[in-house]
C-alpha cells in the first residue's frame, strides 16, 4: 500500500487562528479523503478531495470553515478555520485506489493531534 | 445516509479466548465492509474485509462473516493475544460513492 505522511503530526494553536495540515502519498491515489477524530470518538469524514475541483463536503462540514486542495494526485491540504477548542481532534487523510486498479480500499495517513486553546 | 451500529461499545476477554464484534448497517447499496484496528495513538490499520458477493473470509486468527438480507456482519478474532488490545472498528461503503461510514468502535480488551 501507499506510504502517507502528514505535516504537521500534532500543534497547539490560539483560538481564532488557521492551521493547515498537509497529506503527501508517495505514489499517484484516485481518492483522498479527510476524516475528524475527537478524543475517544470514531472516525466522521469531513470531505472527499477531489483534484482540480472543489472538495465534496459531508453534511455539518462547509467549505468556509474547512477548505481543501488537492492540486495533484499525491498531495492534498486541510485548513481548519477560525479555530475554537471544540475543533481539538485528531485530522486525519486517507486514500484510495491507483491510477492503475481502482478499489474503495482506504488507507490512512498518521493523523495530525490539533489543539485549540 | 448510511448508519452504522456496532457492539458491544466495550469488550474484555481472556487470553486465548474468542472475541465476537457485531455490526448492523441501514444502506441495502452498502457492498463493502472493512474492519480497522487502532491502538492508542496510532492511524486505523485495515485488517481484514469482505464485499457483498461474499459470505465470509478468514484470514488466520481473524474472521469476517456477512449476512446481506439481515444487514449485519461480524468480525471473529481466534486465540486472543494481549497485543490484540485495541479500538476496533466497522465500517460500510457503497462502492459508488467510494466514502466509508464508521461505527462507534468497540474496546477490546485481552488479559494476560
């Protein structure tokens, strides 16, 4: 399977600030997709990175407070918005598929540890 | 959508024994079913899954079964180990879509 990094793994940030987080896949993935982790919880997916086109954003999730890129088929961003506690979590990307199999498969990056103050 | 239920939210056994995980989902579409172990701290790691075109699928210790027409499947884990302890996960997928729907987790606990 692909090797998925992510940048940075863990930040402190101040309420009301951004931070964007990076996904990098050492080969070319159909799908990328970003999911949120809060402490204890299961995994809710917040959007689906569609490359040369606006992200695909799951119901409570709005492109304003979490935009995405993904300017080719290795590397996607995640920036959370206007930050407050309640966006502590745990990001993570994932992907899937190959430009040479397609499978829904997902394997998932390490995550990045966020906390707001 | 999709739901997903999963139980028991919390599981401790002994080691050596069975452990049994159960989920139901909602979406008759839903044709995918992975399972993912995550221990403290680290990324979900796919360990087994199983498509609908499919009753069940063994992978050493590990077992997934699916009963398409009660919506349900299990992940069976065999001769528990301590190093079995972890969050487990259920999810399902509607292939056309591509986007998994997770349940809550169960806790697995293995003592020595």
């Amino acid at each position: 399977s692909a090797v998925i990094s992510q940048k940075p793994s863990r930040d402190i940030c101040q309420r009301g600030t951004s931070l964007t987080i990076q996904c990098q896949v050492d080969s070319q993935v159909t799908m990328m997709f970003w999911y949120r982790q809060q402490p204890g919880q299961s995994l809710t997916l917040i959007a689906t990175a569609n490359q040369g086109s606006e992200a695909t954003y799951e119901s409570g999730f709005v492109i304003d407070k979490f935009p995405i890129s993904r300017p080719n088929l290795t590397f996607s961003t995640l920036t959370v918005s206007n930050m407050s506690p309640e966006d502590s979590s745990i990001y993570l990307c994932s992907v899937s598929g190959t430009v040479t199999r397609l499978t829904d498969t997902q394997y998932f990056g390490p995550g990045t540890r966020l906390t707001v103050l | 959508g999709e739901n997903v239920e999963q139980h028991p939210s919390t599981l401790s056994v002994q080691e050596g024994d069975s452990a049994v995980i159960k989920c139901t989902y909602s979406d008759s579409a839903s044709n995918y079913f992975p399972w993912y172990k995550q221990e403290l701290g680290k990324r979900p790691q796919l360990i087994i899954d199983i498509r609908s075109n499919v009753g069940e699928k063994k992978d050493q210790r590990i077992a997934v079964t699916l009963n398409k027409t009660a919506k349900h499947f299990s992940l069976h884990i065999t001769e528990t180990q301590p190093e079995d302890s972890a969050v487990y996960f259920c999810a399902a997928s509607n292939s056309g879509y591509s986007t998994l729907t997770f349940g809550k987790g169960t806790m697995l606990l293995v003592s020595p």
